[in-house]
C-alpha cells in the first residue's frame, strides 16, 4: 500500500465559501505523486465578517532575494492575489551592449546573475563564437565546463543556505557559504577575481589554471560531498523544514510548460528539460551525469532536485579533471586573440595588431544568433544581431529568474503570508538578472 502524507497548508479550488472565496481544505498525496482533496472538517467557529487588506513584502525586505515588491491582497493571512513588481534594479545591460565591442561587454554579465558570473562569462562567449564562426580549442572546452559546474555549486549553495535562513535553520547557511568560499578562493587563484570573475574571452579563456591549480579542485572534490551528507541530515527529513516546504506553491508539469519554467523550476514538477542534455554544448553529452527529476513540483521537491544537481555536478567536474588535455586555451585567430605581451612590447607589427583589435575590436560577419545554456536557475539565453561592425546591432538576453518568477503569483495564491517567503526563496531568483 502506498504510503500517504497529510498536507495541511496547500489549497483547494473544490469549492467557495458562502462569501465565494477558495475553501483551505486538507490535501492527500501518496507515493504516486497525485494530490487529491479531503473533506473539508466543520468549521467550529462563526465566519466573522471583514475586508481584504493590502499589504506590501519588499523591495527592502530581505526575504525577497533583492529588490522586489511583492503587493499582497489577504483576507486574514491567507493571500487571495499576488502582484509582482520588478525595476527596481534596472541597470540596461542589453543597451549598453549595443556601445560596446564583444569583450567588453562580458564584465556586464559578471553583474546580471551575479551569483553565476563564470557561467554568464561563458553563456556570452559561446554565442559570439557562433556569431564569429570559430571553434574554440579542446583545452578551452573543459576548462570551461570546469568552471560552469563550479558556478552552478557556487548558486545552488547561496540558495540552500539563503532558503534555511528564511525558513529558521541557520546552521546549514554557515556550512553552505564555508564551501562556497573555497570555491572562491580556486576562481582566485584562476584569474584574480571571485564575485565578478570575467573568466571568458571571445575565442578563449582569460587566463589558463596556474601550477598545482587542479590539486586544490581535487581536494574541494574530496571534501565537498561531506558538507552535502551534513546537510542532509540536518534539513531533508527534519520535521519543520518538510512542514515548511511540502505542499507549498505546486506547479503542475502543464504549469510549469504554460509558464515557460526551466531549470529546477521545471524539472521540479517533472518536467525533464535541461539544455546540457537536450541542447548540448562544450562537449556535455559526453559526460556521464544524471538530470534530477521531482514527482510533486512543491517547494520541497524544488530543494530535493538541486541537492542532487550539486552531486551531479561533482561528478561532472571529477570527470572533466581527469580529461583536461595539455594545449592552447585560446584559438589561433589574429582576429580575436591578442599578441602575446612580450611581442607586443618588442615588434612593431605586434603593436600595430595589439593597437587596432583593441581600439577598433573585432569585427563578425551579418548576422544573428541565439544561444542557450544551462545555467543555475534554468534556460539563460543569449541573442546577437550584427550588422558587420565591432559592437552588436541589439543584444538581448533571456533570464531564467525573469520567467520562472512569473508564476509566483499562481503558487503563492491561497497559501498563508508566511508560506509566501518560502515559495518565493524556491523559485531562486537574482534581480540583477530580471532587471537587466
């Protein structure tokens, strides 16, 4: 016999109340993942008559993960309708892009999901190198790969500890950012820079991995998988965190298609949908890994799915250190790749060459292109249109956290104002990347 769980706190559009509002009434999932409604009890005590009130969560508030406003109708403390508003950030990335060759446009994407700064690095060069028509070297693929996976540990470990302190645990917040920092210190090591890194160039890599760089990976590798099995233990059977989280804001896999989710948003609910699978790039087919995928599309299963990304992601960076080939990290093109500095130093052409890709930049045939990755948070896109000169006509980006925060105002409808903070930690939003 399956075994049922008793959810309390979601909501059931079975029936209204005499004043015509949702009932809240007990909900039943067993083992197959289907929710079904349960009677409702007899309500003890007379309605009491008495108006919606509005009240305002953000844009200060720091359980919204950044300036965002969320304006909330309540009938007493459950949410009757939600109403996001966002720009409280905007900073016109996609503007500024349009006044600026291709490289110098990567730090701006440093600062839109700053919490994945190599992977926006990355997401960028791979479509300018389509645009451009060139294919990066073998050693340049796998460093960043490398980099990808240690961004996306980086994200999914800002979300478990930043989600358990908005929901009262405070102990894995310290565990999670511990780790985080050692990750750091490896992108320092790398390239100089931890928050905003850079790490890409438009047919290479900033920097290659220094000497004795890949010991400090393989030693994080070794240590990392303990700090996930102590958080494990602490959270994910822990009976205030699953209170807390199961049943909470259920996107249905038809929901989260109609709303375009992505990421763990979607694979959440079932959906399996990850560009690394579907839509490979930087050789990821090759690579052995598994894509988590959730039964209920709640706030708990949300958290199941990246606790397991981030064990897939060691084993996607274990597999890519033992690969990592010796050779150049940059193509040779003198269209893209500066002179070495010596030469540029002591030869005349060298100079004039390192003079002109600098001041004129690089110049990509007519034409467009949009290029999807997998980043943290789900599908981050990006689309070029050039017209022949060194800075794009229009470039325009495709933010996972824009998408997936769309849905809040459905899953939050219903539930209590305090759930509220616990839907919206789930969705894992960034605002520098919805207000670009």
């Amino acid at each position: 016999m399956a075994t049922k769980r008793t959810i309390d706190v979601a909501l059931s559009t079975t029936g209204l109340d005499r004043e015509g509002r949702p009932q809240r009434v007990p909900l039943v999932a067993d083992g197959s993942g289907q929710v079904t409604a349960m009677a409702a009890p007899p309500s003890l005590e007379p309605e009491l008559e008495g108006e919606h009130m509005l009240i305002n969560l953000g844009p200060q508030h720091p359980a919204t993960h950044g300036v965002l406003r969320l304006v909330l109708e309540l009938d007493g403390e459950t949410v009757v309708r939600c109403i996001p508003h966002v720009g409280y950030l905007h900073c016109g990335f996609e503007k500024i892009g349009e006044y600026r060759q291709y490289n110098q446009i990567i730090p701006w994407t440093d600062r839109e999901d700053y919490l994945n700064s190599p992977g926006n690095n990355i997401a960028f060069a791979l479509g300018a190198e389509r645009l451009f028509g060139v294919e990066i070297t073998e050693r340049c693929t796998v460093l960043r790969v490398i980099a990808l996976e240690l961004s996306r540990i980086i994200s999914h470990l800002v979300w478990v500890g930043t989600t358990c302190i908005d929901i009262g645990a405070f102990t894995p917040f310290l565990w999670a950012f511990q780790e985080r920092e050692n990750i750091y210190n490896l992108l320092e090591g790398w390239v100089g820079a931890r928050l905003t890194t850079s790490i890409s160039r438009v047919g290479g890599m900033a920097a290659d991995i220094p000497d004795g760089w890949l010991d400090g990976l393989r030693g994080f590798l070794k240590t990392f998988p303990k700090t996930l099995v102590e958080v494990d233990k602490m959270i994910t059977r822990n009976g205030i965190w699953v209170g807390r989280t199961i049943g909470l804001g259920i996107m249905t896999p038809q929901d989260a298609i109609n709303y375009g989710l992505s990421g763990a948003m979607a694979r959440a609910s079932g959906v399996a949908w990850d560009m690394r699978k579907d839509f490979p790039y930087l050789d990821y087919e090759t690579y052995d890994f598994d894509v988590p995928i959730g039964v209920n599309g709640d706030v708990y299963d949300r958290f199941l799915v990246r606790m397991e990304e981030l064990r897939q992601s060691v084993r996607i960076l274990e597999q890519a250190v033992e690969r990592l080939p010796d050779g150049p990290v940059n193509v040779n093109d003198p269209r893209l790749i500066l002179p070495p500095k010596s030469k540029a130093t002591s030869e005349m052409e060298s100079m004039i060459h390192h003079f002109k890709l600098v001041m004129e930049g690089p110049r990509p045939p007519v034409g467009e292109v949009y290029v999807p990755v997998e980043s943290p948070k789900g599908e981050k896109g990006y689309y070029f249109v050039s017209d022949g000169t060194a800075k794009p006509v229009r470039w325009r980006i495709r933010p996972p956290s824009f998408v997936n925060l769309s849905a809040i105002p459905k899953m939050v409808e219903g539930h209590l104002l305090s759930d509220v903070i616990a839907i919206n930690a789930s969705i894992d939003i960034v605002m520098g990347e919805i207000d670009r």
